[in-house]
C-alpha cells in the first residue's frame, strides 16, 4: 500500500518559520524511489539542524549505498527547529523524510547517526514527532527498528531504553547484512514479530540489542555485571570494518544542498583510521586500523563527484589526512588537473610535523589562501607527552615561521583544557606559545599583520581510550583555568592584540561528560531534560546546563550517584565500565597500560612506522594496515584542448 506524502499539510506551515528551504527536499543527486517497489525502507537521520546534517558524509555515503540497492529505498530526515516542531504538533503532521515527505513511522528501519552525544534529545523529539513509542519496550511490529550508528553508538547505553539495536564501527556492509536479515524475515510473514527480527541481528555479533542484555550493579553503584538474558546472544558485539576502500568509492553523487549548510564543499575521504595514538582522540583508536584510498581511486572520486555536483572546492577528509603515505602526490596531482577550473583543495586540519610547504603551496593554488590550522592540543611540553601528542615547541615555531614567511598571515592553534594531570601552568603556557608564533611570524614575515587564533575545547574523557578512566575537570575549574589563561594573553600589551582568543566555557562539556561515560540510569536524565523542554544541546543559544544538572539531580537521586561520580572521578583497573561488552578491537589491557604510560609522561610511536604494540585490533577484527606507496601518479583525465578524447581515458593509467 502506498504511503501518502504530508507535503500538502505540511506546506500550509512553511511561510510561518525561519528557513522553510530546508524541509522542502529535492536537491541535486537526491533519490526518490516508488515506495511500492521496495521490500526494505530506511530513514536516516542526523539529528540536528539540516545545515549540519545535510553535509554528514557517513549518512549521505548509507544513503548511496541502500538506494543503489534493488528492492531497497533510503530516505533522509533531520531535526526539525523549534519553531517548526510546535506548529506540527499542533497540525498532527509526524516526522517527515525531505526527499518524499512519508512518515518516518512508515519505515522499516529508522536509522540515527550521532558524532556527538548532545543529539540525544533531538532524537526523542524525531521518535514523538514520528508517533513511535519514546521507549523500545513499548513498540510492536508496526513501528521501525530504531537504529544507533555513529561514534557516540561505542557506548549506546544511555539511550538503552530508546533504542532497539545499536551498530558500532563502519556501516557499508553493516547495513547491507541487516536488510538481508529483515527482508527474510519479513518475505518469511514477520514470525515470531518484533523479537524475533531483532534476535536474528543480535545472532549476527555485529548487532548489539539492548534488550538482550540485564545490567546488575554492585551497592556502590558501580557496574557489576552485563548479562545477555536470553540464550543464542552474544556476550560480546563485535565493530564493524570495511577493508579497501577502493571497493567502498561513496558517495559517488554528493547531496547539494538547497539551503546554506555549514561546509559548502566536495569532500572526500582518502583514509580511515588513524594510529598516531593521542590518548584523548575517540575517533583515531575506534577507527583503527589505517585503511589508505589509493591515489587512483581518490582521483575518480574527485572527477565523477565535481562533474555531479559543480561545487568549486574539495575536502580531502581523513582524522591526519597530512599522513596519507601520497599526499604529495594526491595534492600535486589534482591542482594539476584542475588548474585551468580553478578547484580549490582543503585539509581538515594539518599536523604540524607532517606540513610542509609544497604541501601547502599545492593545496593553495587554484583556490583562496585562506588560515592554517594546527592542533598542538596541549600548551606545554610536559601535558603534549601525557597525551602523546609528539610535537615540540621547536617544530610549531619552525612550521609556522614558514607559513608566515611564505605569504600566510592568519594561523589558528587549537589546545584542549582539562586534560588529565593538567595543572594551571600547563595551560599558561599556550599563552607563551601564541607569544612566540606572532613574534616569529613579524620577524619572517616583516609585517606587524598577522595573527594567531588560539581556540580551546574542553577535554571530556571518551570510551574506548586510555583516557576512559580519568577524571574530568568540572566546569568551574575550567572556566577558572581558562579566566586566568585570558587575562595574560590580553595583558600583553606586545603581542595581545595580535592574538584571537576563543573557547567553550566549561558547562557544556560536563553534559558530554556525563552522556559519553553514562550506563543505562542516564536515560531517566536524559528523558527528564526532553520532558522539560531541551532540544538541540549542541547549540549554545538552545543548551541549558542548569536545566540539565536539575534534572540530573532529581533522576539520579534514587540510585545514590550523581552527576560527579560520573564526570569527574577517576576509575579503576577493576571497574566494569558500561561499554565493556562492546568490542572496538582494542585490548582493555592495552588500554590500561597505555593510560599508565600517560600518567608516566612516557610518548609512544606511531605503530604505521615501527613494530606492531600490540593494541589489538588487527587480529582481533583480522584486519591489517593498509597503506601504500603505489606508485601511481595522478595525470590529468584528459588533455584539455587537444579534440574529444578516447572514452576509456582516465582508467588505463
């Protein structure tokens, strides 16, 4: 049966909100596929604003791969503003995909992509909007699967009660192997009914149903145990990795947005993975091991996504794309072949040991020079081993001189506060840093012109990393820091002016704290802070912490913790920590020694270049590194002016 689009009564809505662009759909490479042809609908959303989801690249690459599917149809939705919200709930128009307007209670699997934990709440107001039951006890067979994927899904515990099943690592193949699984089942008459479909994926071991599994705790409030209650599960849920990315090229039709969104831009990723170990980065351990994109294959990427989309510029996106073992050759070889189209190129960010100025230089030259980012990520020498973040002051200063000298004139450095062992000099010292780079940039430069950006992020402590056991500094501490790391930059009448200074006060990151490290009891909070009104809390101007740590108080009260014991308290070898049944590959033992090593100020090699340490994902997930040289090089596709060219030019080299 055919399901109607809400568009009519929808768009009797529009002219009364802020940007109704962004609910319209239809963008450039967008898919719509008739609903009756398909056995399996997904709809998949990143639950925030459709600026910041629209460019996701790991919805848009399952979008691609479902919709390349037979017989299988994906369709987005994103977090509708407040504004938009009241006005469907007055109206009873549900949760809506942009690409056809059907109702996301229609689907089969309602999939959600969290790169960060603070879209918690927007998640329950989709499932209210959507008419689907808040809680996965309460759903039947007429309601979708609720999917949890993303970094934040390596510990889904908070949001247990909201969702059905959790996938944790690489989607690709993840969720080619789930509609597998619920096309059988539902071809086979839907046996058995909701439990049964989740059973099979749970029997899988890369589908993590918690459901399946009962938490008991010991007085004190810690973890005791995690128990599969049913028999068949798994006690362990495996992540998922996809090996060559040459066989996985998405999206091969970037989305165009129709509205501004926050990155205007073609992007591709040329590495997954990342082994130079900082002990603070989530995303570089979980996505480990190093999958390099061969030069080749990111050449064809970069040809058919400008010829689909017309943007102007491409992001070579990786967690170090510097580290690429043939940057030099991807960069010289695609401002080569774009010269006379004037396509720009951009790095993320750049590691200071790996820029160099050809690098650079290449990245520059069709495009604008715009800033240079760097991410030294600890003021002082001392903090930058803690961290294993294996950079001196000597090679900052000297990178950065060069930039100056060769024409840059805005150079931005990102630090993190808070991070363990931190005290207040640690972090006064980035103050010294900036001093240095602005006086060694007019000396190179013989310019009074220039600037240095210091930005700063507070630290919060992640799972699956060495830094899962630390304390967190609280908010006030931070804030304090930070106070008295503001007033000496500003008091230096040399350099101050010269110097942008930018940071997140300490309150937000508590929140993140406190969903990132929480086991199921956070999901009264987080439900609490839904029922009292919270919505986007990645938003400054939407994020209330006062209202976040009363509901906290109130939730938390019954089984004797509070928002401190989850935040800032330091954890033990001992301790069962709520995402321990949950396998990223990494060693727990590795882990461990690695965070004693921190608290050591003991660095630690990049394991690309030197012998294996022993972390143990490679045999654990029978992966390995995947790196090159090839070899290759990149020529242009065709010869510009030289009559039509072969058809088969550009995949012969």
């Amino acid at each position: 049966m055919p399901v109607e689009s809400v568009f009519p009564q929808l768009e009797a809505l529009l002219p009364h909100v802020q940007k109704p662009i962004q609910y319209v759909g239809g963008e450039l490479n967008s898919t719509v596929k008739p609903w009756d042809e398909c056995d399996v609908r997904w709809a998949l959303m990143y639950p925030d604003a459709y600026e910041v989801g629209l460019p996701n690249q790991g919805v848009m690459i399952l979008y691609e791969v479902l919709n390349e599917q037979e017989g299988v149809l994906a369709e987005r939705t994103y977090s509708v503003w407040p504004d938009l919200e009241a006005l469907m709930r007055e109206h009873g128009v549900p949760q809506f995909t942009v690409d056809s307007h059907r109702p996301v209670k229609a689907f089969d699997v309602f999939g959600l992509s969290f790169s960060t934990e603070l879209g918690y709440t927007n998640m329950l107001t989709a499932l209210d909007l959507a008419g689907i039951p808040l809680e996965s006890k309460d759903r039947t067979e007429d309601d979708p699967i609720v999917l949890a994927g993303g970094h934040a899904a390596f510990n889904p515990e908070p949001i247990a009660d909201f969702i059905d099943a959790a996938v944790i690592g690489d989607g690709e193949q993840a969720v080619l192997d789930m509609t597998r699984i619920i096309r059988e089942w539902k071809a086979e008459g839907r046996p058995g009914g909701r439990e049964e479909v989740l059973f099979r994926l749970a029997k899988t071991g890369g589908v993590y149903i918690p459901a399946f599994y009962d938490v008991e705790y010991l007085p004190d409030g810690r973890i005791a145990r995690v128990v599969p209650n049913k028999s068949g599960v798994p006690w362990r849920v495996s992540k998922h990795t996809v090996m060559d990315l040459d066989e996985w090229p998405y999206p091969k039709q970037p989305l165009v947005p129709l509205a501004e969104t926050v990155h205007e831009r073609m992007s591709v990723e040329i590495f997954r993975g990342c082994t130079r170990g900082c002990r603070f980065c989530q995303a570089g351990m979980i996505t480990r091991p190093v999958r390099e994109r061969s030069i080749t294959g990111i050449g064809e990427m970069v040809d058919k996504g400008l010829k689909a989309t017309g943007f102007e510029e491409v992001g070579l996106l990786s967690l170090s794309s510097a580290d690429h073992s043939e940057i030099g050759d991807i960069a010289k070889g695609l401002a080569d072949r774009y010269e006379d189209d004037k396509i720009g190129l951009s790095l993320p960010s750049t590691r200071v040991d790996a820029f160099n100025i050809d690098l650079a230089n290449e990245l520059t030259r069709n495009g604008r020079r715009s800033g240079l980012t760097f991410a030294p990520e600890g003021g002082s020498e001392r903090i930058r081993k803690v961290i294993n973040k294996m950079v001196s002051e000597d090679d900052l200063i000297r990178t950065v001189a060069t930039a100056y000298g060769n024409g840059w004139r805005q150079v931005k450095l990102y630090f993190m506060c808070g991070l363990p062992t931190e005290t207040d000099d640690d972090v006064l010292q980035i103050a010294d840093m900036a001093t240095k780079v602005i006086a060694k940039g007019r000396e190179v430069s013989r310019s009074n012109d220039i600037r240095c950006t210091v930005s700063i992020g507070g630290f919060v402590p992640k799972p699956h990393t060495p830094f899962q056991w630390a304390p967190q500094l609280s908010a006030e501490e931070t804030d304090a820091r930070l106070e008295k790391l503001r007033d000496k930059i500003r008091g230096d009448k040399k350099y101050g002016r010269s110097i942008g200074f930018r940071y997140h006060d300490g309150k937000p990151g508590i929140v993140e704290g406190l969903l990132s490290r929480g086991d199921r009891r956070i999901g009264a909070v987080i439900r609490a802070v839904y029922d009292d009104g919270g919505r986007f809390d990645g938003w400054r101007e939407h994020f209330s912490y006062d209202r976040w740590m009363a509901c906290a108080d109130k939730a938390l009260a019954p089984y004797g913790v509070d928002v401190d014991w989850y935040t800032t308290r330091e954890r033990t070898y001992e301790e069962v920590l709520p995402w321990d049944h949950l396998d990223s590959g990494l060693d727990k033992d590795w882990l461990w020694e690695d965070w004693q090593d921190a608290l050591d100020e003991t660095e630690v090699e990049d394991c690309r270049w030197t012998p294996c340490f022993d972390c143990g994902v490679c045999p654990q997930m029978d992966t390995h590194i995947q790196i090159g040289p090839t070899g290759k090089k990149l020529l242009p596709l065709t010869v510009k002016n030289a009559g039509p060219a072969p058809a088969a030019s550009g995949h012969s080299h």
